[in-house]
C-alpha cells in the first residue's frame, strides 16, 4: 500500500503557512471574512477538478480536457434549466452522467484503443470547446435569479456553518478519495500501474478496467466543479468559460507531490497543493501584481513541481 510521504507534505505546509504569513504582513486584508470565504471557495472548486484529475495522473495518464469539458458541462446545464425548463434533478444528473461518460470515452480510447492519453484529452479539449459553442449557438449563457433551482445556486455561493459548500465538498470529495487510494485494493491498483503497468498485469490486475475507470472518476468529479462554476460564474461563454482550468489542477496536482510519471503522490498532497496554488493567485491580487502574470505564476509552479519530482527520483536512483 502506497504511504505518505510526509517530508514532501510537511515542507508543502510549511510553504503554505509562510506564504500566509508574509501576505498577511504585506496587506492585512488577506485574513479578512470576505477575502477567506472567497479564496476558500476557489481553492474548493479547483480543488474537485485537482482532485478528478490527480486519479487519472497516478496511473501515468493526462486529462487536458478539464476546461473545455466545464464548458461544456456549464452550458447544457443552463440550456436545460432556462432554455428547457427541465427538472433540476434530472437536469443535475444528466451533467454528472455526461461528465462521466465522456471519462469512459478517454479511457476506453486510451486502454483498448491504445491511444497516448495526452493526444486524446488534447483532442477532447477542442471537440468539448467547439461542442460547447455550437449547443450554445455562440452565445453566453446564464441562470437569471435561478428561480425553481436556488438550491443550485446556494451550493456555489452560499455557506454552511460561515464555510463556504464548495469547499465543504471538496472536503468530502477528499476524504472519500482518501479512502479510496489509499485504504482501498483499487488505490493500490492505481499505484501498481502507474509504477509499472506491465508487472501489474502480470500480478493479476485488470489494467485496462482499473485505468478507465480512473477516467470515468475523473469525468464524474469535472462535471461537479463544472456545476458549482457555472453558477459561480452565472454567465458561461462557451468560448472562454474554463479556459485553462486544466492547468490549475495539473498544477495542484503536481505540486502536492503528483509526479507525471505516475504511481506517485497522496491526497493530503493534491488537497495542500490546491491551497496553496489559490493563495498565490490570491497573493497576486492583494498585492497589485498585474493580473497578466497569473498564467506566468501557474507555469512556473508546474516548472517548480517537475523539477522537484526528478531531483528526488535522483536521489533516489544515486
């Protein structure tokens, strides 16, 4: 069974906690409710996407569909609310079951057609976009005052006991993965075939189920983010809404220990790395840093991330 590596964890941390310390000095208005509240429910939404796709890079894979899926997502779900005026219930499920069912897509791609994962996801990100802006005939779309579906609405905005619910459910959704990667036979499968698929094929492990199935969870947790953004938001434009979300949970990923080899990483990680990743966006904001550089920050702590894998895996071959 795969164990955590604290030492990696614990500097995250560390970082983490420094990092808050000297934004808070440099502008006091970090600890503020409203900035926590806001900041937390970011780190929440990313945070399930992060999540999503840490399953799929511990086998060794990619998804660089995220985005343009959340897009996607994002506008079926106001067609059928507004445009339809169908059950939120059976409007809700639908997504879920579009989200994962395209995961089942790569990874059946992936597994029995044998295709890189890199240039399926790739394709997905296009086809997603373009599906997007043609379902939604070019248009932005919306919810209005959400009127008949509030609850929705809540979910992304409002908050439980002062925490806002989309970090509540990124809690929940952790912990349950938690669960699953590391207490559960399929996590150590995950792990097995990220390290070597071919010695866990040999010890008996159905890789090719084990691996689209890692797709399939993948797909289930964009479509969640996908709903809380879009009411987040209220206004998807299906050709920029999502764009680059792919990056930002690569990124949590990697940073909390993911390595893009794969069979590698824990979820108190991914879970340390999606917070941290939110506080430096939230550092650039406070601080007046031209919000251009907000895609420099993001490429710089994915460079950071893999320079960090290769000099352990240095380490440890020395």
């Amino acid at each position: 069974m795969p164990k955590f590596k604290f030492g990696k964890e614990a500097g995250i941390f560390l970082l983490l906690v420094v990092l808050c310390v000297v934004v808070t000095v440099m502008n006091p208005r970090f600890l503020s409710p409203i900035n926590v509240q806001n900041t937390a429910r970011l780190i929440g939404m990313f945070g399930i996407l992060s999540l999503g796709l840490a399953v799929v890079i511990v086998t060794g894979g990619i998804d660089l569909s995220v985005g343009s899926l959340v897009a996607l997502l994002g506008a079926l779900l106001s067609i059928g609310l507004v445009d339809k005026h169908m059950s939120p219930v059976v409007v809700v499920v639908g997504v879920l079951l579009v989200g994962a069912g395209l995961g089942l897509v790569h990874g059946l791609l992936v597994t029995r057609a044998k295709l890189q994962p890199f240039i399926v996801t790739l394709c997905g990100l296009l086809i997603y976009r373009g599906a997007a802006r043609f379902v939604a005939e070019d248009q932005s779309k919306g919810f209005g005052d959400s009127a008949g579906f509030m609850w929705l609405h809540d979910l992304a905005v409002g908050n439980f006991l002062g925490v806002p619910w989309p970090f509540v459910i990124f809690a929940v959704f952790a912990v349950a993965l938690g669960v699953l990667l590391h207490k559960s036979v399929y996590g150590r499968y995950l792990y097995a075939i990220g390290r070597n698929p071919e010695a866990a094929r040999y010890s008996g492990v159905n890789v090719k189920r084990v691996e689209t199935l890692a797709y399939v969870v993948a797909g289930g947790f964009t479509a969640v983010a996908a709903i809380l953004f879009a009411f987040y938001t209220n206004s998807i434009s299906p050709s920029s809404h999502g764009n680059f979300y792919e990056l930002y949970a690569i990124a949590a990923a990697v940073l909390g220990g993911f390595s893009l080899r794969g069979g590698e990483g824990s979820v108190v990680g991914v879970v340390l790395g999606a917070i941290l990743l939110q506080i430096l966006q939230n550092l650039v904001n406070l601080l007046g840093i031209p919000s251009s550089l907000n895609f420099a920050v993001m490429g710089a702590v994915i460079l950071l991330g893999v320079l960090a894998d290769n000099l352990v895996l240095r380490r440890k071959q020395a």
